[in-house]
C-alpha cells in the first residue's frame, strides 16, 4: 500500500474513519478546501459504492503546524470483505510514526 502524497513523518495524523457512503472523503476535501468538481484531494463517489479502496493522504496546516489527513477505506464496504479493509486501516495506523492525534469518526444520515 502506499499513500499520496507520502505522509510527513514527524506530523500527526488525523484519520477519517467511518461506513462506506458517510462521507469521509468529503469531510477531508472540505478540511482541505478542495473542490469534488474541480480538483478534490480525495476522490468521491455520487453513489453508495465505495470510491476509496486504499488509504490515502494529504498535509493540513492549522496554526503553523502541518498534520496528515488521512482518508480510509469504509468499514461495511459495499463491494469489500471487512477484513480487507480493517487490515488497509491497520496498515494505515502503523505507517503513521508521529501517532494518531486525532480519529474523526463520520456518520452520515
């Protein structure tokens, strides 16, 4: 698995986590003021199909200080094994060397 952007090794990670279809690559573009029309950060899918299979990245600044905005896989994935995707998370988790500093779970409606 590999993540892109790299992930900036002594910044923290913020890591969306939630159900296929809730909204956690539309959470991290908004974060990251990136249009899903024009040029998201995070691809979106206009379905309940899931749009991220693999874990992927990009750096936020708040206060001067960059963090990593991680984007997972959703856990009930439509198409993939729950384990597949909770062992791409745990992946995920364990390249994150400067710790998780905060995990944002999404609900949608």
């Amino acid at each position: 698995m590999i993540l892109s952007p790299p992930l900036v090794i002594n910044a923290p990670v913020i890591l969306l986590v939630g159900k296929t279809g809730a909204g956690k690559s539309t959470l991290g573009n908004l974060m990251l003021r990136t249009s899903e029309n024009e040029n998201p950060t995070f691809f979106v899918s206009d379905s309940f199909l899931s749009a991220t299979k693999n874990s992927c990245s990009a750096n936020y600044k708040i206060n001067e200080e960059t963090y990593n905005i991680v984007d997972t896989p959703g856990v009930f994935d439509t198409e993939d094994l729950d384990t597949v995707i909770l062992e791409e998370i745990a992946r995920t988790i364990q390249k994150c060397a400067y710790g998780v500093k905060a995990i944002l779970f999404v609900v949608g409606q």
